[in-house]
C-alpha cells in the first residue's frame, strides 16, 4: 500500500480553486453590475462627453434625441446643463400610470437658433445679404413669425403672430439692421450697417420650429427646468392625441409664437412656467385641457392670454400686460353650444402697454375668477359669453378700467370691488349711484361695490405677496 508523498498536489489544489473562485466572483460581480447598470432609471446626456453610440447608462449618450429613443417607463434622463441646439421631440412616446417618462433639464437651455454665414448667405451687395430656401417649406406661417436675433436682441420687423404686423418691406427700403421677405424668390433678404462684416455683426436666425415637441400620440411624460429660446414657433408645442404630460419649473424666452401651446385633444398640467418675450404668453385651442400654477408673463407682442381650447384653469399668475392684446376667452373651435371654461384663482393681470386693453370674453367662453386682480383692465363681454366673479378686483393702474356687456351675455358675481371709470350693459349706461341697478339686472353682485378706494379690503383681489416674483 502506497503512502501520499506529501502535502503539495493538495495545498496546489486548494489554491487553485480559491483562484477560481475569486475569479468567478469577480465576473459574477461584473456581470450583475451590467444587469444593474441596464436596468438603471436614468439615463445622462452629455453634449461634450457623451457618444450616441453610448446606452445613455454606463456612459452618456451626446443627443437628446437619442435619449428619448432609449428612454422607456420609469426612466429620467438628465441634461447636462448647458445650451442645446436641438429640439426635444415626443411622437407617440408612452410612459405609464406611476412610471413616467422624465425629462429632466437641471437647467439646460434648448436654443432653436443658428448663426448667419457667409457660407451659408449670398452677398448680392457689400450691405446685403439673401439666403434662398432658408428651410424647406417656407410659409406664411413662418414668415409671419419669422425674426432675427441681431447682436442678441431680436428684430422683429414690428411683425407678430396673432397680432398687428407691418407689411414686409421691399429689399430696395430696406435700412441697416432691418430683414425682409421676398416670396416670388423664397428668398431672404438682411442689410447690414456700412462697412460691417457678416461674420461681425452676430446675427442668428430661428432654425428649428419648437423648443419641446408632442405630436402625434403620448402618455404619462413630465418636462421639467428647461428653458425653451428662439424657435420660430412655441416654446413648447403639444399636438394630437396627449394624456398625463406634466411640465415643472419650464420657461420659454423669446419664441416667435407662444409660450406654451396645446392643441387638438391633449391634456396638460403645468406646475411653474415663465413666459417672457413671445408672441403670445400662452394659447391653448381645439378640445385641449390645459391646467396652469405659478405663472408669470411679461413682454409679449400678440396676446399674452388665448383661450380657446375646452378646459382650462389659471392659479396663482403674474400677468404683466403689454401685448396688442391682453386676454381672449371663446369657444371658438367647438360646437354651437358649447364652452371653453376658463377657472382663474389668485391671478393679477397688471395692463402696462401704449393703450388700455380687455378681458375679452366671447361666444362660449365662461371666465370664473376668484380673487383676481384687474389693474388698468377692461371687461368686453360680447354674446353667448359668460362671466363670473367672485372677491375679485378692478382697479385703476395706468389706465380706469371700463365694461361693456352685449346683450345675450351672462354676468354674476359676488363680494367684488370695481373702480370702473363706465359700466354700460349694450345702450344702457350705469352710474356709481344706480349701481344697484346693476344688481337687479344681473340678480347678483349683492354685496359688491363700485366706488374709488385706495387700499384694497382683505380677502378681497390677489394675494400678491405668493405670486411668482418678476425676473
């Protein structure tokens, strides 16, 4: 019988299976960290050291674009803070109930514009400059929001959406610093100062149509801190057929439309929006839903309010007014009968502009304010319209409001303060001292006043102290 030499095959065994051991733990590990990584909720986009070859999770990916492809329910995905010249753009993106699909900016900025070029501009003189077939379309819907930014500010050309607008000018008038529009040679045209070089004179022009884009069909997506800049339509456009898009903390800045613009059938919630040099503040139209808290607008050129859509709601605003147009409620894309409701709560809209403006209210369009505040404000309430106003007050700013009510309207309200330098309801003139008149003609308004005050009771108009703060 043979005896075991020795220890060692024995000891070169035990160490051999420890390496192993070590070694299948350490892919084990490897491989459940890539499930881990696969199954991350977020996904990073970085602009500089981001690959759109990359999975968005164990390295970023470099667009935006890519982004939203990879992105499924539950997952967020982070911008990189910084300034993006592309467009985030949703068509028939789905997250589900508890599991949205996240886009969140920390801040990013999604710039819609590009650089004029020489490369890209003839030189038809040493001043003057063309770009034909500036996009592949051009239509009377862009050009008649169309725009440069020239050395950062824009040149509108005192042409706005939605709004008064100046014809184009002919190349020929055309003075330094100022654009045109020739349709017969869908040309372009700008002129620049004498002696100025194109490369010099930073001029950018709004390449892409939207900041943020819904078509299509979408479900269960929030937006949140990103600012939408210098598109040639809205900051955020939303189209088709949406449902539970929730947008935070969003600002949209200089855009040659709106804001902030839903369409056809799709229902919005916006908690936090900053609307500041557009066309339009906000303009919500068709069957849209829309639902707004802390707001602010300021410097718009068309309307700063538009509503025309099927549901709607307004709560806790800052409107500082200057547009053409300050306010417009109808039903104006639905059935004879039908109303495009409007519910407005702790909202003050301040009239700041060359000349007073209104509350707007037509066919269909039923105003339920509560605790507002109307500085400098007209009411024009044209048939089929409907208001009611509830604690709310008019007071004079820059301009003594006045009131016009059509017949075939409807009128109610209750505890209000009106400053109102007339009130007329069609040919009939009302007085502070038959104000009770009034009341017996609307069958409301019971323990509302009409007088001049200087202070406002409490309880009585917005609480301005927790209204967003101007920027």
């Amino acid at each position: 019988m043979m005896k075991r030499m020795s220890g060692e095959p024995h000891a070169k065994q035990s160490s051999l299976s420890r390496s192993c051991l070590i070694l299948l733990g350490v892919l084990s590990t490897l491989f459940l960290s890539s499930l881990w990584a696969d199954e991350s909720t977020d996904i990073r986009v970085d602009q500089e050291a981001g690959d759109d070859a990359n999975d968005g999770r164990t390295a970023p990916v470099k667009s935006i674009a890519r982004a939203i492809r990879l992105a499924q329910p539950g997952n967020t995905i982070h911008l990189t803070p910084g300034v993006y010249y592309e467009s985030a753009v949703f068509t028939k993106r789905h997250g589900e109930p508890g599991k949205p699909i996240t886009l969140d900016g920390h801040g990013a900025v999604l710039d819609g514009s590009e650089p004029v070029t020489s490369k890209d501009w003839e030189q038809v003189k040493p001043d003057l400059f063309r770009k034909v077939a500036l996009y592949p379309k051009t239509d009377n819907a862009i050009v008649g929001r169309w725009y440069l930014i020239w050395n950062g500010k824009m040149q509108r050309m005192n042409r706005t959406s939605k709004g008064p607008s100046d014809p184009l000018k002919p190349v020929a008038d055309l003075q330094a610093g100022e654009w045109t529009y020739v349709q017969e040679e869908d040309a372009f045209y700008l002129r620049l100062p004498e002696g100025q070089k194109l490369e010099e004179s930073n001029i950018r022009y709004p390449k892409r149509s939207s900041a943020v884009i819904f078509s299509s069909a979408g479900s269960h997506i929030t937006v949140r801190n990103i600012t939408g800049t210098h598109v040639y339509n809205d900051g955020y456009n939303v189209h088709g057929a949406q449902r539970n898009l929730v947008f935070e903390n969003i600002r949209a800045i200089e855009c040659g439309d709106d804001g902030f613009s839903a369409h056809e059938d799709a229902d919005c919630r916006i908690d936090g929006f900053v609307s500041i040099g557009n066309s339009t503040g906000l303009c919500d139209v068709n069957t849209s839903r829309t639902y707004y808290r802390n707001v602010y607008i300021r410097d718009c050129h068309g309307f700063d309010l538009y509503f025309i859509g099927l549901d709607h709601s307004l709560e806790n605003a800052l409107i500082e007014s200057s547009a053409a147009k300050s306010f417009w409620l109808e039903a104006k894309y639905l059935d004879e009968g039908g109303l495009c409701n409007l519910r407005m709560k702790n909202v003050l809209i301040r009239r700041d502009g060359e000349a007073p403006q209104e509350l707007r209210i037509g066919r269909g369009g039923a105003l339920h304010a509560t605790n507002c505040t109307f500085e400098g404000v007209n009411v024009m309430l044209t048939p089929g319209g409907i208001i009611d106003f509830r604690s709310c007050l008019f007071s004079a700013g820059k301009f003594q409001p006045e009131s016009l009510l059509f017949p075939n309207t409807v009128w109610r309200g209750a505890g209000n303060l009106y400053d109102f330098k007339s009130l007329r309801v069609d040919k009939t003139s009302f007085r502070p001292e038959i104000f009770s008149d009034f009341q017996k003609l609307t069958g409301s308004e019971e323990d509302s006043r009409w007088e001049t005050f200087d202070n406002a009771p409490e309880g009585i108009g917005a609480d301005e102290t927790i209204l967003p703060k101007p920027e």
